[in-house]
C-alpha cells in the first residue's frame, strides 16, 4: 500500500492548496463545482472488494443496502429464497443478473463501517463543522440510481471508479429545507467524473446521474449545515427554563388574565431573542457532537511502523498549551494527560501521521505509551498497513 492509501485526512489531502480555496469558495456561495482532485488511490481508499463485503441478506434487510433500478427500489425477493428453516439467503448469480439489466446498488451509513471513511468523515466535520453522513452508489450499465432530485442538505460526492455523468438544473427554490423528486427541463450544466473527480452540490440543486460504460462507484457525502431556523429551536431550549414558557394555555383562562400573560410572553421572547449569538449556537452544536468511539481491540501493544493513526473527534476541542486536561464531547468526559494532550494536539494539526513517523527521536518510548493511551481511550482511529 502507498503512504497516502490508507488515509485521507481532510480537504488539504484531497486537494491541491488551490482547489481547497476554490471549493470553500463554492461551499460558501452554494453553487455547484467539479473540482478534479491530486489523489489517484480512490479505489484502494474504497475497492470494490470492501463494497462486497458491506452486501449481506441482513444489509438488505436492515435497509443499510438497497437495490434500485430506474429511480425505484428492487424487492429483495428477486435477489433470495427461503430456506426450509425461514432463512432468506442472497443469490449471487441474481443480484449478477439484475447488475446486467442496469441494477444500482445504495449503501448507507459507511461512515459507520469503515474506519477510513470514518476517519475522513472526522476531518471534515473538524474543518467544515458540519455532521456529515457517507453513502456509497455502485451503477451497472446504464441509468442511476435515483430520478433527478434535489437535497436538503449539500452533497461532495467522491468518484471512486468508472465514469459518472452528471447533469445539474439548477434549484426551484432557494436554500429549501426538504429535497425530493423534481421535473427537470434542460440542464443548467453537464459533467462527466472520472476516479479522482470531486463534485459539490449545494442543497436545492436538481441533479441526475447515470453511469458511463460498464459500472461506476462513487462515494457520496452528505452535508448537514446549521440553518438560520435552527436558531428557533436552540432559543427554545433555553426559554423552557423559564417556568413561564412552561405554563398551559388555558382556553377557560379569563380575557384579562390571557391578555396580561400574552403581554408578559411576548417581554420575555424579545429577552430571549436578544441573547440569540450565531456564534454560542454554533458551539453548543459542536459539543454535542460526539466523537466516533472505534473499539481499538488488539491494537495496544506495539503497532506496525506503517500503520496511520488519526483523530476520532469530530469537532476541534479547546485544549490548553502544557500540563493535563479533560476533553467533553456529548455528556462524555475523558481524561488525558500531558504527554497525551500534546500527542492529541499534533495529530488534530496534522489530520493523522504514520506511526514510525511518530516514533523517533528521543522522545520514543513517552510517545509510544501516550499513544497507546489515546488508543485506549478510543481517541484515534488505527489505519492498518
């Protein structure tokens, strides 16, 4: 494997430092942008050997995997049998066939399966401070996935293998809050990815794809941005403290009473909307969002000199510069020393590191047991050679 396979460690390691200015550009004015990345290891980031494996009876069951051809979902009944004992097996010759006539393949939640993705998944909820969720699309031979649609949310979609045509309308409504199926006209815009290609689409925007030649798959990543709205729940939490946001509202209440608490709720809503600061909502939002917890079994003793260690955090904490501390995420305390603090530090700045890079000088062996603690400690991800 080379050194940059086994991780992608944020917007820098996808892209040129030009093109990371180029897309927070477009991410920031919400307009569409195929960006062709430096990275030509998509397929070993996620090879088609991994998407096999995330293909199960119980992923179809569970609706982690779904099958879909022409816009509509493919009953697993054409893909399995019953056993004797109730059973429901796969059929790999069926699922094969179906791939023939066009079949496309949806997985949900990798960033849920797959330590890689995860940990790209972290860096960028680090960077962007965005929840993000990761879905993988495998074409066959002809159509998509999906009818033209538009998201509620906006989309960096990865092209892994094959080719994908894209064509983008434009948004019938401005910055909306639910996507959905959409009648489209002609197309504002037409792109083709190749493996290596990026392309952003802000929420709203109408887009279709189908695949170019025999098969595609591309990665998918889903973008969940505070939206101005969300401030009305985020004043809600703190106005229910306030016993009078509490009280019912009676209609047998008498006229002048409702009158003087109508009076008394709408003195206490312009309290509450003056304490409304963007910029507290955006950090409660980030406290609460809780760092991926990989298990780590096995990895506590010494680890292969090229394996690649990265942050779990999914938001950047605030950590002092010397000396020991506690880091909360989600109602979750952990505590670190110094010399895991400082170790900590290092990575989130890097995005990760290979373990011998890690290793050397004559701070070793300190950095090795501070290492082994985050591991334990379920702070880092380990990416094996």
């Amino acid at each position: 494997m080379a050194d940059n396979e086994a991780m992608i460690a944020g917007l820098s390691a996808l892209l040129q430092p030009e093109k990371v200015d180029s897309f927070l550009a477009a991410f920031a004015e919400k307009r569409p942008l195929k960006l062709r990345t430096s990275r030509d290891d998509f397929a070993h980031f996620f090879p088609w050997a991994e998407l096999n494996r995330c293909i199960s009876m119980d992923s179809l069951m569970s609706g982690r995997a779904r099958l879909m051809r022409a816009g509509r979902e493919v009953p697993i009944d054409l893909v399995s049998r019953r056993k004797d004992n109730g059973e429901r097996v796969l059929l790999a010759e069926a699922l094969h066939l179906l791939c023939d006539q066009g079949l496309s393949i949806q997985l949900i939640g990798l960033h849920n399966l797959s330590s890689k993705i995860a940990a790209l998944t972290a860096a960028l909820e680090r960077e962007l401070r965005a929840d993000m969720q990761v879905n993988a699309y495998a074409s066959f031979t002809r159509g998509g996935a999906l009818p033209p649609h538009s998201d509620e949310h906006d989309v960096l979609i990865l092209q892994i293998d094959g080719r994908k045509a894209w064509k983008g309308y434009g948004g019938a409504e401005a910055r909306p809050l639910k996507g959905g199926i959409a009648r489209i006209e002609q197309p504002s815009w037409v792109e083709e990815l190749q493996p290596g290609d990026l392309l952003y689409l802000p929420r709203g925007e109408v887009h279709q794809a189908a695949v170019v030649g025999e098969r595609s798959l591309h990665l998918t990543i889903g973008i969940h941005t505070l939206k101005a709205c969300d401030s009305l729940s985020w004043l809600r939490e703190r106005g229910i403290q306030d016993i009078l946001f509490r009280e019912d509202v009676s209609p047998q209440e008498p006229d002048a009473a409702a009158a003087r608490r109508s009076t008394g709720i709408r003195q206490a809503l312009h309290a509450l909307v003056d304490q409304l600061d963007l910029g507290d909502m955006l950090a409660d939002r980030d406290r609460r969002a809780a760092p991926f917890r990989p298990l780590n079994l096995g990895f506590f003793g010494p680890l292969a000199p090229r394996s690649w260690v990265c942050p779990s955090l999914r938001r950047y904490p605030d950590l002092p510069s010397e000396g020991g501390t506690e880091i909360e995420a989600d109602g979750i305390r952990i505590a670190l020393d110094s010399a895991e603090r400082a170790l900590l530090v290092r990575l989130l700045d890097s995005g990760g590191s290979r373990v011998d890079a890690l290793l050397q000088g004559p701070e070793a062996e300190a950095t090795e047991r501070a290492l082994s603690g985050l591991i334990r400690k379920s702070l880092l991800f380990v990416l094996e050679d």
